[in-house]
C-alpha cells in the first residue's frame, strides 16, 4: 500500500450480543448479515429508498427459473451499484492461466502423468500472476468441463480485485495461510482447508504468511453441491454445518483500484476510483463458503473387500447424466483399515472418468514412494493405474490386522471429461519423466498352481 493511500477499515457484522462473529453455518443455506444495523431490509428485498443510502442489487447464480431447489441469488445492499465498478475494459495476458479447449498437438495427453510440487522462488507472484493451468477439460464457451491449476503465491493483491465469469474456484491450499476480502465477507484460508469462490463473486486475495502453494479446481459447469448419501444415511461424509460462509463486511475507500476479469477464458481489467467490497448487508443463498477437511468423516469397509473411491467424495458438480460427475472432488485422509483378506489399497483399474491427484501432507497408500505434498498425478480416462511394486508386496504379504492409516491427505479431482495438458504442465512443470517406470519391477506371479485361498 502506497504511504498516499487511506487505510483499509474493514467494518464486520456482530451478533446481538455485540461480539464479532466471523462465520456462519451451514451449506447452502438461506443467509443474512448486516454490518451496520439495520441495513438490510426486512419484508422485501428491493425497497424504494434503502436505509444509509444503500443501493440493493441481486446477484444471480443460476437463470432465474431455475427449481427452487436448485435457485441461487443473493440481494446485495451497497454503497455503490456494481456498474460504478465497470469501466471501459482492456484486454490483458495472464499467460499460465488457461481455458479448454486447450488442445497442443506437439503436447501428448496420452499417459500417467506425476509432478513433483513447483519450486519456490524469489519472484513475486499474486493469486492472478501465480496461477499454472496444469490441464483442461471441456469448454469454457458451453460452460462444461473444467480446469485445474497449481499456484504459487508471494505477495498480496495490493488494490487489485478478481472475478470469474466463466466459473466457480475450489481452492485447496498446500502451504501457507490466504486471506479472501470477498464482496459478502472475509475467509482465512489455511492447509486442510477448502474454499469455493463462486462465480461473478469479486475479491482480492492477501497473502497471511508465505509463501502460499496450492491446488485450484475450477469448475465451468453446474456448482459444486454435496453428494447424496443413499443407504449411508443422514450422516457421515461431508455434514453441512461444517461448512462456513463470511459475514458482512465492507470496505468504504475512495482510492485507485483495478478490476480483473476471466469471460470466456480471456482476461480483461478495467480501472476505478474505489474499492468494489461495498456491500454492507446482504440476504440469500449464493455466497462463498470454506470447510475444513479435518471434519470429513469417511465410511468404509468393515468386513471385506475395497469399496469405490466415489466413497470418499466430499464435493460434486453434476452433469447432465445421473452419478456421472463433471466434477467430484474426493478426499482419502487418516482413517482405519480393518477388512479381512482383502488387499487394502485401491486396486488396479482403468477408468472411464479421468483423475488428478494431489497431494496435500503425508503419504499416500498406494504411491509411498515419489508422490510428495505439493505434488499432483494424472491417471487420464482408460489408462491402467494402480499400486506401485512396494504398495503391491507390503498389501499381499503383511499381516491383515487392524492399521490406521495416519498423517496422510490426498484428493482426487474426477472428471467424465479427458483431461488436456498445457505446455506449461508438458514441458515447464516439475515432471517426473520416470514415473511409469514404478510399474515396472511388477513381477509375473502366475505359475500355474492354485496357490492359498
């Protein structure tokens, strides 16, 4: 911040009871929180004159007609409408962000595909300027699809501010605390943590200490959502009051600002005299939300055998085919492993959706060697995968008792789509060239006998 500028006064909303309440809970709820009393309208949502000459404006994230159980806005009650944050805009390159269809012929697709994490460096990297696109899927001008990103982060967005038009963010962070200055409230963001940003949704991203690595998911189709339950039940999994969205707060600064925009996979800036957070009440169901992965319950076998990964899903973004994703985000994080003569890590198998892992602390069961925090693997549609030679002798020969798989959390971005690498991913990235070469000491077993049952 330049020694000419005001300082930032951040103004949150509080409880009756006068304390500051940072967090509301719940996922997908109807919500509502004022920063100054009496700023949000009761009975209506678009009164003649607003108290404290606020301005109310809806933002929409679904087509007005949508099923009630699928309608999404929320009633913004602001200093300024959002048009006064819209000036002329000028196109501008962010040239590791990008959009599908992202097809290279000279790039190859084709493979299983693991990265260790990207270097830290002296350079300086904001949340827009940090971020490499690692692979695309889809298209981002029929919103379906998606892509995914690793940042890295070295400094505040200082004055600067962000939305997406073509798509919502799931931010997973690796290393180093985030905070969101979102229009409708302020998210900390740590490792072992998620955000969604939804889209159209404007904020800058401030760097709490660093640097900041980690993974973005960002998906072009329909919003993540939690996934159904079936014969599990009202419990378990993902539970919705451990997901956590802002309250008010805003920002009243009369100072030079700009305005990034992502439309149609292209970047575009325009400039304003003033910070854009202006909203000081608001009502609905579409705001941004954080959750913390350290309350994911998983479920699992208890008897025998292993059950899909689709277990473990803790996110899902449908598509227009029922129980086939354009997105499910699964988590595998600590847990017990108590099924009798089974062999216990995910098993060989190939695959008609497409998955990106990541890798957040620990080991992974299935790869304990060469897949690091930080680091991600793609296993692309119908590719064989599975336990390298070490996952593969240790399940076969160690005594099946009771073991808790301990200091371990990974993800898995799954896709119906083929997932595209960028040139950044094929030849800038961090590639383990030797990667297949894990599934090359797999010893022919078969010697014609029956062996133990």
């Amino acid at each position: 911040m330049s020694a000419q500028n005001p300082p930032r006064e951040i103004i949150r909303a509080e409880t009756l009871s006068g304390t500051t309440k940072d967090y509301m809970p719940g996922f997908g709820n109807d919500f509502e929180t004022e920063a100054l009393p009496g700023a949000l309208p009761q009975g209506q949502n678009s009164p003649q004159r607003c108290n404290y000459g606020l301005y109310a404006e809806q933002l929409s994230g679904t087509a007005f007609t949508a099923p009630r159980g699928q309608n999404e806005r929320t009633w913004c009650y602001r200093i300024r409408p959002s048009v006064k944050h819209s000036g002329r805009y000028e196109k501008m390159d962010l040239p590791y962000w990008k959009s599908a269809p992202e097809i290279k012929p000279d790039v190859i697709s084709l493979g299983q595909y693991r990265w260790d994490p990207v270097p830290h460096t002296d350079k300086s990297y904001t949340f827009l300027t940090g971020m490499r696109t690692m692979t695309t899927a889809g298209d981002v001008n029929t919103q379906v699809g998606l892509a995914n990103h690793i940042y890295l982060i070295t400094e505040s967005m200082e004055d600067e501010y962000f939305y997406s038009a073509d798509s919502e963010l799931l931010v997973i962070p690796q290393e180093g605390r985030l905070r969101f200055y979102t229009e409708l409230g302020i998210m900390d963001l740590e490792p072992k943590e998620i955000a969604i940003l939804p889209r159209g949704m404007v904020y800058r991203v401030e760097l709490v200490n660093g640097p900041a690595r980690g993974f973005v998911c960002e998906n072009y189709g329909q919003k993540f959502d939690l996934p159904g339950r079936g014969p599990i039940g009202a419990n378990c999994l993902a539970n919705p009051r451990d997901f956590k969205t802002p309250v008010a707060a805003f920002e009243d600064r009369e100072v030079p600002s700009r305005i990034v925009v992502k439309w149609c996979g292209r970047f575009h800036a325009t400039d304003i005299d003033h910070s854009p957070l202006d909203v000081v009440a608001w009502h609905g169901n579409y705001a941004p939300v954080k959750y913390d992965l350290r309350t994911y319950s998983p479920v699992g076998a208890i008897l025998f055998d292993h059950p899909d990964p689709s277990i473990f899903t803790v996110l899902t973004a449908p598509s227009g085919t029922p129980g086939t994703a354009n997105i499910d985000f699964a988590l595998f994080r600590e847990r017990w492993l108590v099924a009798e003569h089974t062999f216990r890590p995910p098993w060989y198998h190939k695959n008609i959706m497409s998955e990106l892992m990541g890798n957040i602390y620990g080991i992974y069961d299935a790869k304990p060697q060469g897949f690091v925090p930080g680091g991600l693997s793609l296993h692309n549609m119908m590719l064989p995968h599975g336990p390298d030679r070490d996952a593969f002798e240790h399940a076969t020969t160690s005594d099946l008792k009771p073991e808790k798989l301990d200091n371990t959390m990974s993800f898995m971005i799954e896709t119906r789509f083929p997932q595209h690498l960028t040139e950044f991913a094929a030849k800038e990235a961090p590639l383990q060239d030797d990667y297949i070469e894990c599934w090359k000491s797999l010893e022919k077993k078969f010697d014609g006998t029956p062996g133990e049952k």
